[in-house]
C-alpha cells in the first residue's frame, strides 16, 4: 500500500519499546528490560517473529516482535537517544557491532538518521498545528538489576516466543541486506509499516492502555484546512472580544525545560532568562499583545517554577537521570565481576559521572529528588557500591563529588549516606592515604558533610571510628603534612571533629573526649574553635535542607569544659578571652533563645572546672546579666533562672554580695 505522504514526518520519529524482560539464550540476540527504548535496524525477510534493533548502548541484536511495540516519541527524546548511541559507539573500540555491521557504517548511518530527524523537527515545527501534538511518553526507563530476569527464566505474562531466528537466513551477506523503502523510514534499512503489523494484539492493548493520553495531532494532511480555520478564528477574535486565554503550569515549564535542554542554563538561570524575555516583550509590545504574556507570567509568582509532579518523569533531566544510574549500575556490575571491560570504560564513565554531578547541581531540585526517590534511593545505594569496588582515583573522586551534590540537594540522601557503609569507608581512606593531601581534603569533606545534618550514625560505627582515628585526627591538626593545601587542612580536620562531636549527648559515650583526655595539648584546635565562637560561626551550617541541632562550635566548648581534664587543654588567657565572648552573648541574647542557656552552662562549668577563682574576670558583667535574668517575668526565663540561681549557690564566694 503506498504510504500517505501525510505520515512521513511522523514516521521519522517512531521507536520501539519494551513490553517485558527478555533474557537472551539464542546467537546474536540481546538482553533487555521492560520499558527500554529501541531503533529498528531491520525486520527480518523470512522470519517476522523476530527485529534486529539497536539498543542505547549502540549494540545490535535481534529482540521478539511481539516482545516490543511501536510508539511515537518527541524529536528531542529520539535525538537524545541517538546522540547517547553515538556517544558508546565512538567510545567503542570494537571494529564491528555483534558480527553484524562494521561500526564505522553504523555511526555514518546513526549520523544520516540523526540529520534526518532535525530536517523533519524543523518541518514539524513550520506546522502551526503541530504544537503540542505529540505524545508525551516518559523519557527512556532502564531497571536496576533487582527487576532482571535470572537465567533463561521468562516473566510469567510474556508472550511464549515461537521459534528461535535464523540468524544466517535472515540475515545473509551485508549486501542482501533489506534497503529502505522510504528516505524517511524510521528503522535504518527496512520499512516501518512491517514492524508495526506484526505487533501482537495483546502488546497493543498492553502499550495503549499504559501511555498517557494526548490529544491527537491533525493530520499534516489537512493543515492548509486548519490554517484556514485558525485565521478565520483570529479574524473573529479581532472583531470581538475573546476569552481569557489559560496556560497551564506544564506548558509553562515545558519552555523552562527547552531552554535548559537547549542552553545549558541551569534551571534557576533558565527561569530567569524567560521571566526577562516576558519582561522585555512587555516593554515593547502593546495591550493585545499582553494578553498572551500575563497567563504565562502568572506562574512565576514564586523566584522558580517547579515541574509539575504530572510531568517530572517527561523532563530531559530526568531522562537523562534514569540513563546515567543505569549505565553506571552496570559499569558497578562490571567492576564487580572484573570483566575485560574494567580497564577499557573509563573515559565514558567519567562523561557519565561529570554529566551526572552537572545535572545534579543544576537541574530542577524537584526533579532530581524525585528521580533519587525511585526505588527507595535504589540510585545512591548503587553508586555507593561502585565507589566501593572501584580502584581508580580519577572515577572515585568524581563520584565523591556527586555525593557532595546529593548532600547539598536532599536531606534524605544524606541520611542514606550516613546508614550505608561509605563513612566507614571514608575513614578508612583517610587513614590509608593521609599523605596525598588533595585526596585527605576531598574525603575528609565527604564524611564531614555525612555527619554534618547531626542524624544519629549507625550504632556499628563507633566501633570503627573511635578514640584512635581521633586522635589521629588531632595529630594532623597540630602537625599537618607540609603541601599546597597545608592552609586549610587543619580547619577541615576541625569541622570533622565538630560534625563528629554532634552525635553524642553525654560524656560517658563520646569517644573524641576520650581522645581528648590522652593529649597534654591541642593549642591549634583550641585557638580556631576560639576564633569560630568569636565571630558566631558554624562551619556545619552548610545546607538548605536543614542546620545542626545546635551550634556544634559552641556545642564542642560545652562538652570540653565538662570535666577539669579537658578543660586544660585552655590556657587562662584563652578562658578569660572565652569569658569576654559569654559576657557579651548573655547580655544580647533574649528571654527564650536556647543559645542563652547553652552560654549559662558553659559559664557554670567554665567557673567550676577551671582557675576562675583566681582571677574572676568580669564577675561584675556577669552578676548584672544573673540579676537581670531573675528580673524577667515572662514564663520563658523560668529554666534560665533555675540554672542562674543554681550557679550562685554552687559558687556563692563569687556570685553572692
């Protein structure tokens, strides 16, 4: 039947996609998830049963037809997934793809197709109808290896598969090979209309009842008629007034996400790049035209839009998401099983990594967690396995840093981060290669940010952090290893110290004041936490998502100062300079701050566990701050009160007339 030249366009962006699992048992066949996405080589002449297809990966393979379905896809999705196979196969340094096809050939035919795709994008777009008129699909979906099917095993509901192919029958010599049809065929070298009546009629109804639907596009046939219409009606909207025009927030966002896709912009950029177009349209065009604008300026009442949940899953960012955790679950596999792969993938799993740290940092924050989320963080679970069994610094320090990302991106991940075994494997590096100091500073930050949040930490851990890495940790803070980064090694040691110090509430568990116990001195870890307390940092205050319990500076001070040991490691002249910080704290602080009472306390074991008698620096200060406090009435200064009056009789040579 000769094809309508209507449907030429649209043909050149049709895939295939997984029904099922399949595990490949025969020659030349390959392995694929439910959901996967594929561009058809070529249908077989002899055996329809089964398509030659080519995966994401750039590999070739025959999949069961009746395993697969037809299903029409954006532009930008298809060229994504040809740029991603085009991606593996320069990577490759095979010279021919599974016996079939010279990889060379394949890349000068992926590049004809991808050219192909832009031309018919291009002409699709000239189309005033075809706004809007394709089916929004979810982006290309690759399963973790729990959902696999192990062995030769079918899934229970797949189709039985009728025979095996002939794989010399159906494929003969490379030039015997089936030719296109059409110049826009959407399979490489064989007509599309053959894939599609094949198809079961149970994957059909499976395929239809499982996609979201969309309106259907108008023919291209009849855009002269539709263009007709649509000037008629804007005639008619001319001569009266027309109804308020609605957009709704994913048509909106739809914008956001081109120019994101488009610029590389991130997503807070992007935003504001639109809002000033919008802006700038209102100074230069008259009232009608404003009437197009203000529906789709109202959505940004807020400084960003966020994606809508009905559409997150269609994003580009979270396309590109769900293929980086899938290509880096098998590189993890890879690593495990110590394949001749391992030495081969580097290059491309930085790519990987560099793209996923990029998006992460980048992209829609409701985006990635949501894409994080899936599985119950099955993602992160995965990259810390990988990080586990990789040798090569290079791969694990950008993995490193799309840990760093997720910190900073959702508290959730944090807290997968801290039960998991990565501190534990966070400590042992920084033991195992404390004198490479890029890599100390880089590790050191990792584990600190896991701690920082204050979230309780595994009660296994202990056990391999303890008294001695403290005091491992001290010793590079009083004597750090000479290099470029001498400066700062010391105050990330400290806030390793200060992440690790907030999760204990008593002495008797605290194994960093254990440690402390053991050293006659700590001069540079006492004068930096002196200078912190001063100016009233936090250098754990670090995330959006969520601040410390307390302030862990002032929180270090309170614990040292608890026993006459620890309280040594000060110097009377670091006490008097500490007593002149809570003079000034108490006397700003309100009623009902809970800093206020942190200060009394550490005033009432500054005066117990240390010379203070001696020299009672600014005891007057503090008696006028402990009348004032018994002068407030309000029922919020009822504790200070107990603690003040608490400390005067502890101490009533000092604070008693």
């Amino acid at each position: 039947m000769e094809q309508c030249s209507s449907l030429v366009i649209d043909d050149s962006f049709e895939m295939l996609k997984a029904l099922y699992d399949f595990q490949a048992v025969y020659p030349k066949t390959i392995s694929f998830f439910e959901g996967e996405h594929f561009i058809l080589h070529q249908t077989s002449v002899k055996q329809r049963n089964w398509w030659q297809v080519i995966n994401m990966k750039g590999s070739i393979g025959f999949v069961p037809s009746n395993y697969v379905n037809k299903i029409k896809v954006k532009p930008s999705f298809l060229l994504g997934f040809l740029e991603t196979v085009l991606e593996f196969l320069k990577l490759s340094k095979d010279e021919d793809i599974n016996g079939i096809i010279t990889r060379t050939e394949l890349i000068e035919r992926l590049e004809a197709k991808k050219t192909q795709v832009k031309l018919s994008a291009k002409a699709l777009e000239s189309d005033n109808d075809s706004v809007g008129s394709y089916e929004n699909i979810p982006n290309g979906q690759i399963k973790t290896n729990d959902s696999a099917v192990k062995s030769s095993e079918m899934p229970s509901n797949a189709p039985p598969i009728k025979e095996s192919p002939s794989i010399t029958s159906s494929l003969g010599k490379p030039e015997e090979l089936v030719t296109p049809s059409t110049a826009h065929d959407n399979s490489i070298t064989s007509d599309p209309s053959e894939a599609t009546n094949t198809i079961s009629d149970d994957a059909t109804v499976m395929i239809k009842t499982a996609k979201i639907t969309q309106p259907k596009p108008a023919s291209p046939s009849h855009s002269n008629e539709h263009t007709t219409q649509s000037s008629e009606k804007s005639k008619k909207c001319a001569k009266t007034k027309s109804e308020p025009l609605e957009v709704s927030q994913i048509e909106v966002y739809q914008i956001l996400d081109s120019i994101r896709q488009t610029t590389n912009l991130s997503h807070e950029l992007s935003c504001v790049a639109l809002k000033v177009v919008l802006s700038e349209l209102e100074t230069i065009y008259s009232t009608p035209v404003l009437e197009f604008l203000e529906p789709i300026a109202k959505h940004f009442t807020a400084e960003q839009l966020s994606a809508p949940d009905e559409f997150i899953e269609h994003t580009h960012d979270s396309h590109r998401l769900k293929l980086i955790f899938g290509q880096l679950d098998e590189c993890k596999n890879d690593s495990e099983q110590r394949t001749w792969m391992l030495h081969e993938d580097e290059d491309y799993i930085v790519q990987f990594l560099t793209e996923l740290i990029e998006i992460l940092k980048n992209a829609d924050k409701k985006v990635c967690r949501f894409e994080l989320s899936c599985d119950q963080y099955q993602s992160i679970y995965n990259l810390i396995q990988y990080y586990q069994m990789e040798t090569r610094w290079r791969i694990k320090t950008l993995i490193l840093q799309a840990f760093k990302a997720l910190c900073y991106l959702d508290k959730n991940a944090v807290e997968v981060l801290l039960m998991s075994v990565l501190p534990l494997e966070l400590v042992n590096d920084i033991k195992c290669n404390s004198s490479d100091l890029d890599r100390l500073k880089d590790v050191t930050l990792m584990l600190t940010m896991i701690y920082a949040t204050g979230l309780k930490m595994p009660t296994s851990h202990p056990e391999h952090i303890g008294t001695k890495f403290i005091l491992f940790i001290l010793d590079i803070i009083e004597t750090p290893p000479e290099g470029d980064v001498l400066e700062i090694i010391p105050d990330i040691m400290i806030n390793l110290i200060l992440s690790l110090n907030l999760q204990f509430d008593n002495f008797t568990d605290n194994f960093i004041l254990s440690a402390m116990q053991k050293i006659s001195s700590a001069k540079t870890f006492t004068e930096k936490i002196l200078v912190l307390l001063n100016r009233e940092e936090d250098p754990l205050n670090i995330f959006d998502h969520s601040t410390p319990p307390i302030n862990s500076v002032l929180k270090m001070f309170v614990d040292l100062f608890i026993a006459p040991e620890t309280a040594n490691l000060f110097y009377t002249n670091d006490n008097k300079v500490l007593i002149d910080i809570l003079v000034r704290q108490l006397s700003d602080l309100s009623a009902g701050d809970p800093l206020r009472r942190w200060y009394l306390e550490l005033c009432r074991r500054i005066v117990r566990n240390t010379n203070y008698a001696e020299h009672s620096h600014r005891k007057s200060d503090l008696m006028k701050i402990f009348t004032r406090i018994f002068c407030e009435e309000t029922e919020c200064s009822l504790k200070d009160q107990k603690l003040v009056r608490e400390i005067a009789n502890e101490f009533p040579q000092i604070f008693k007339a």
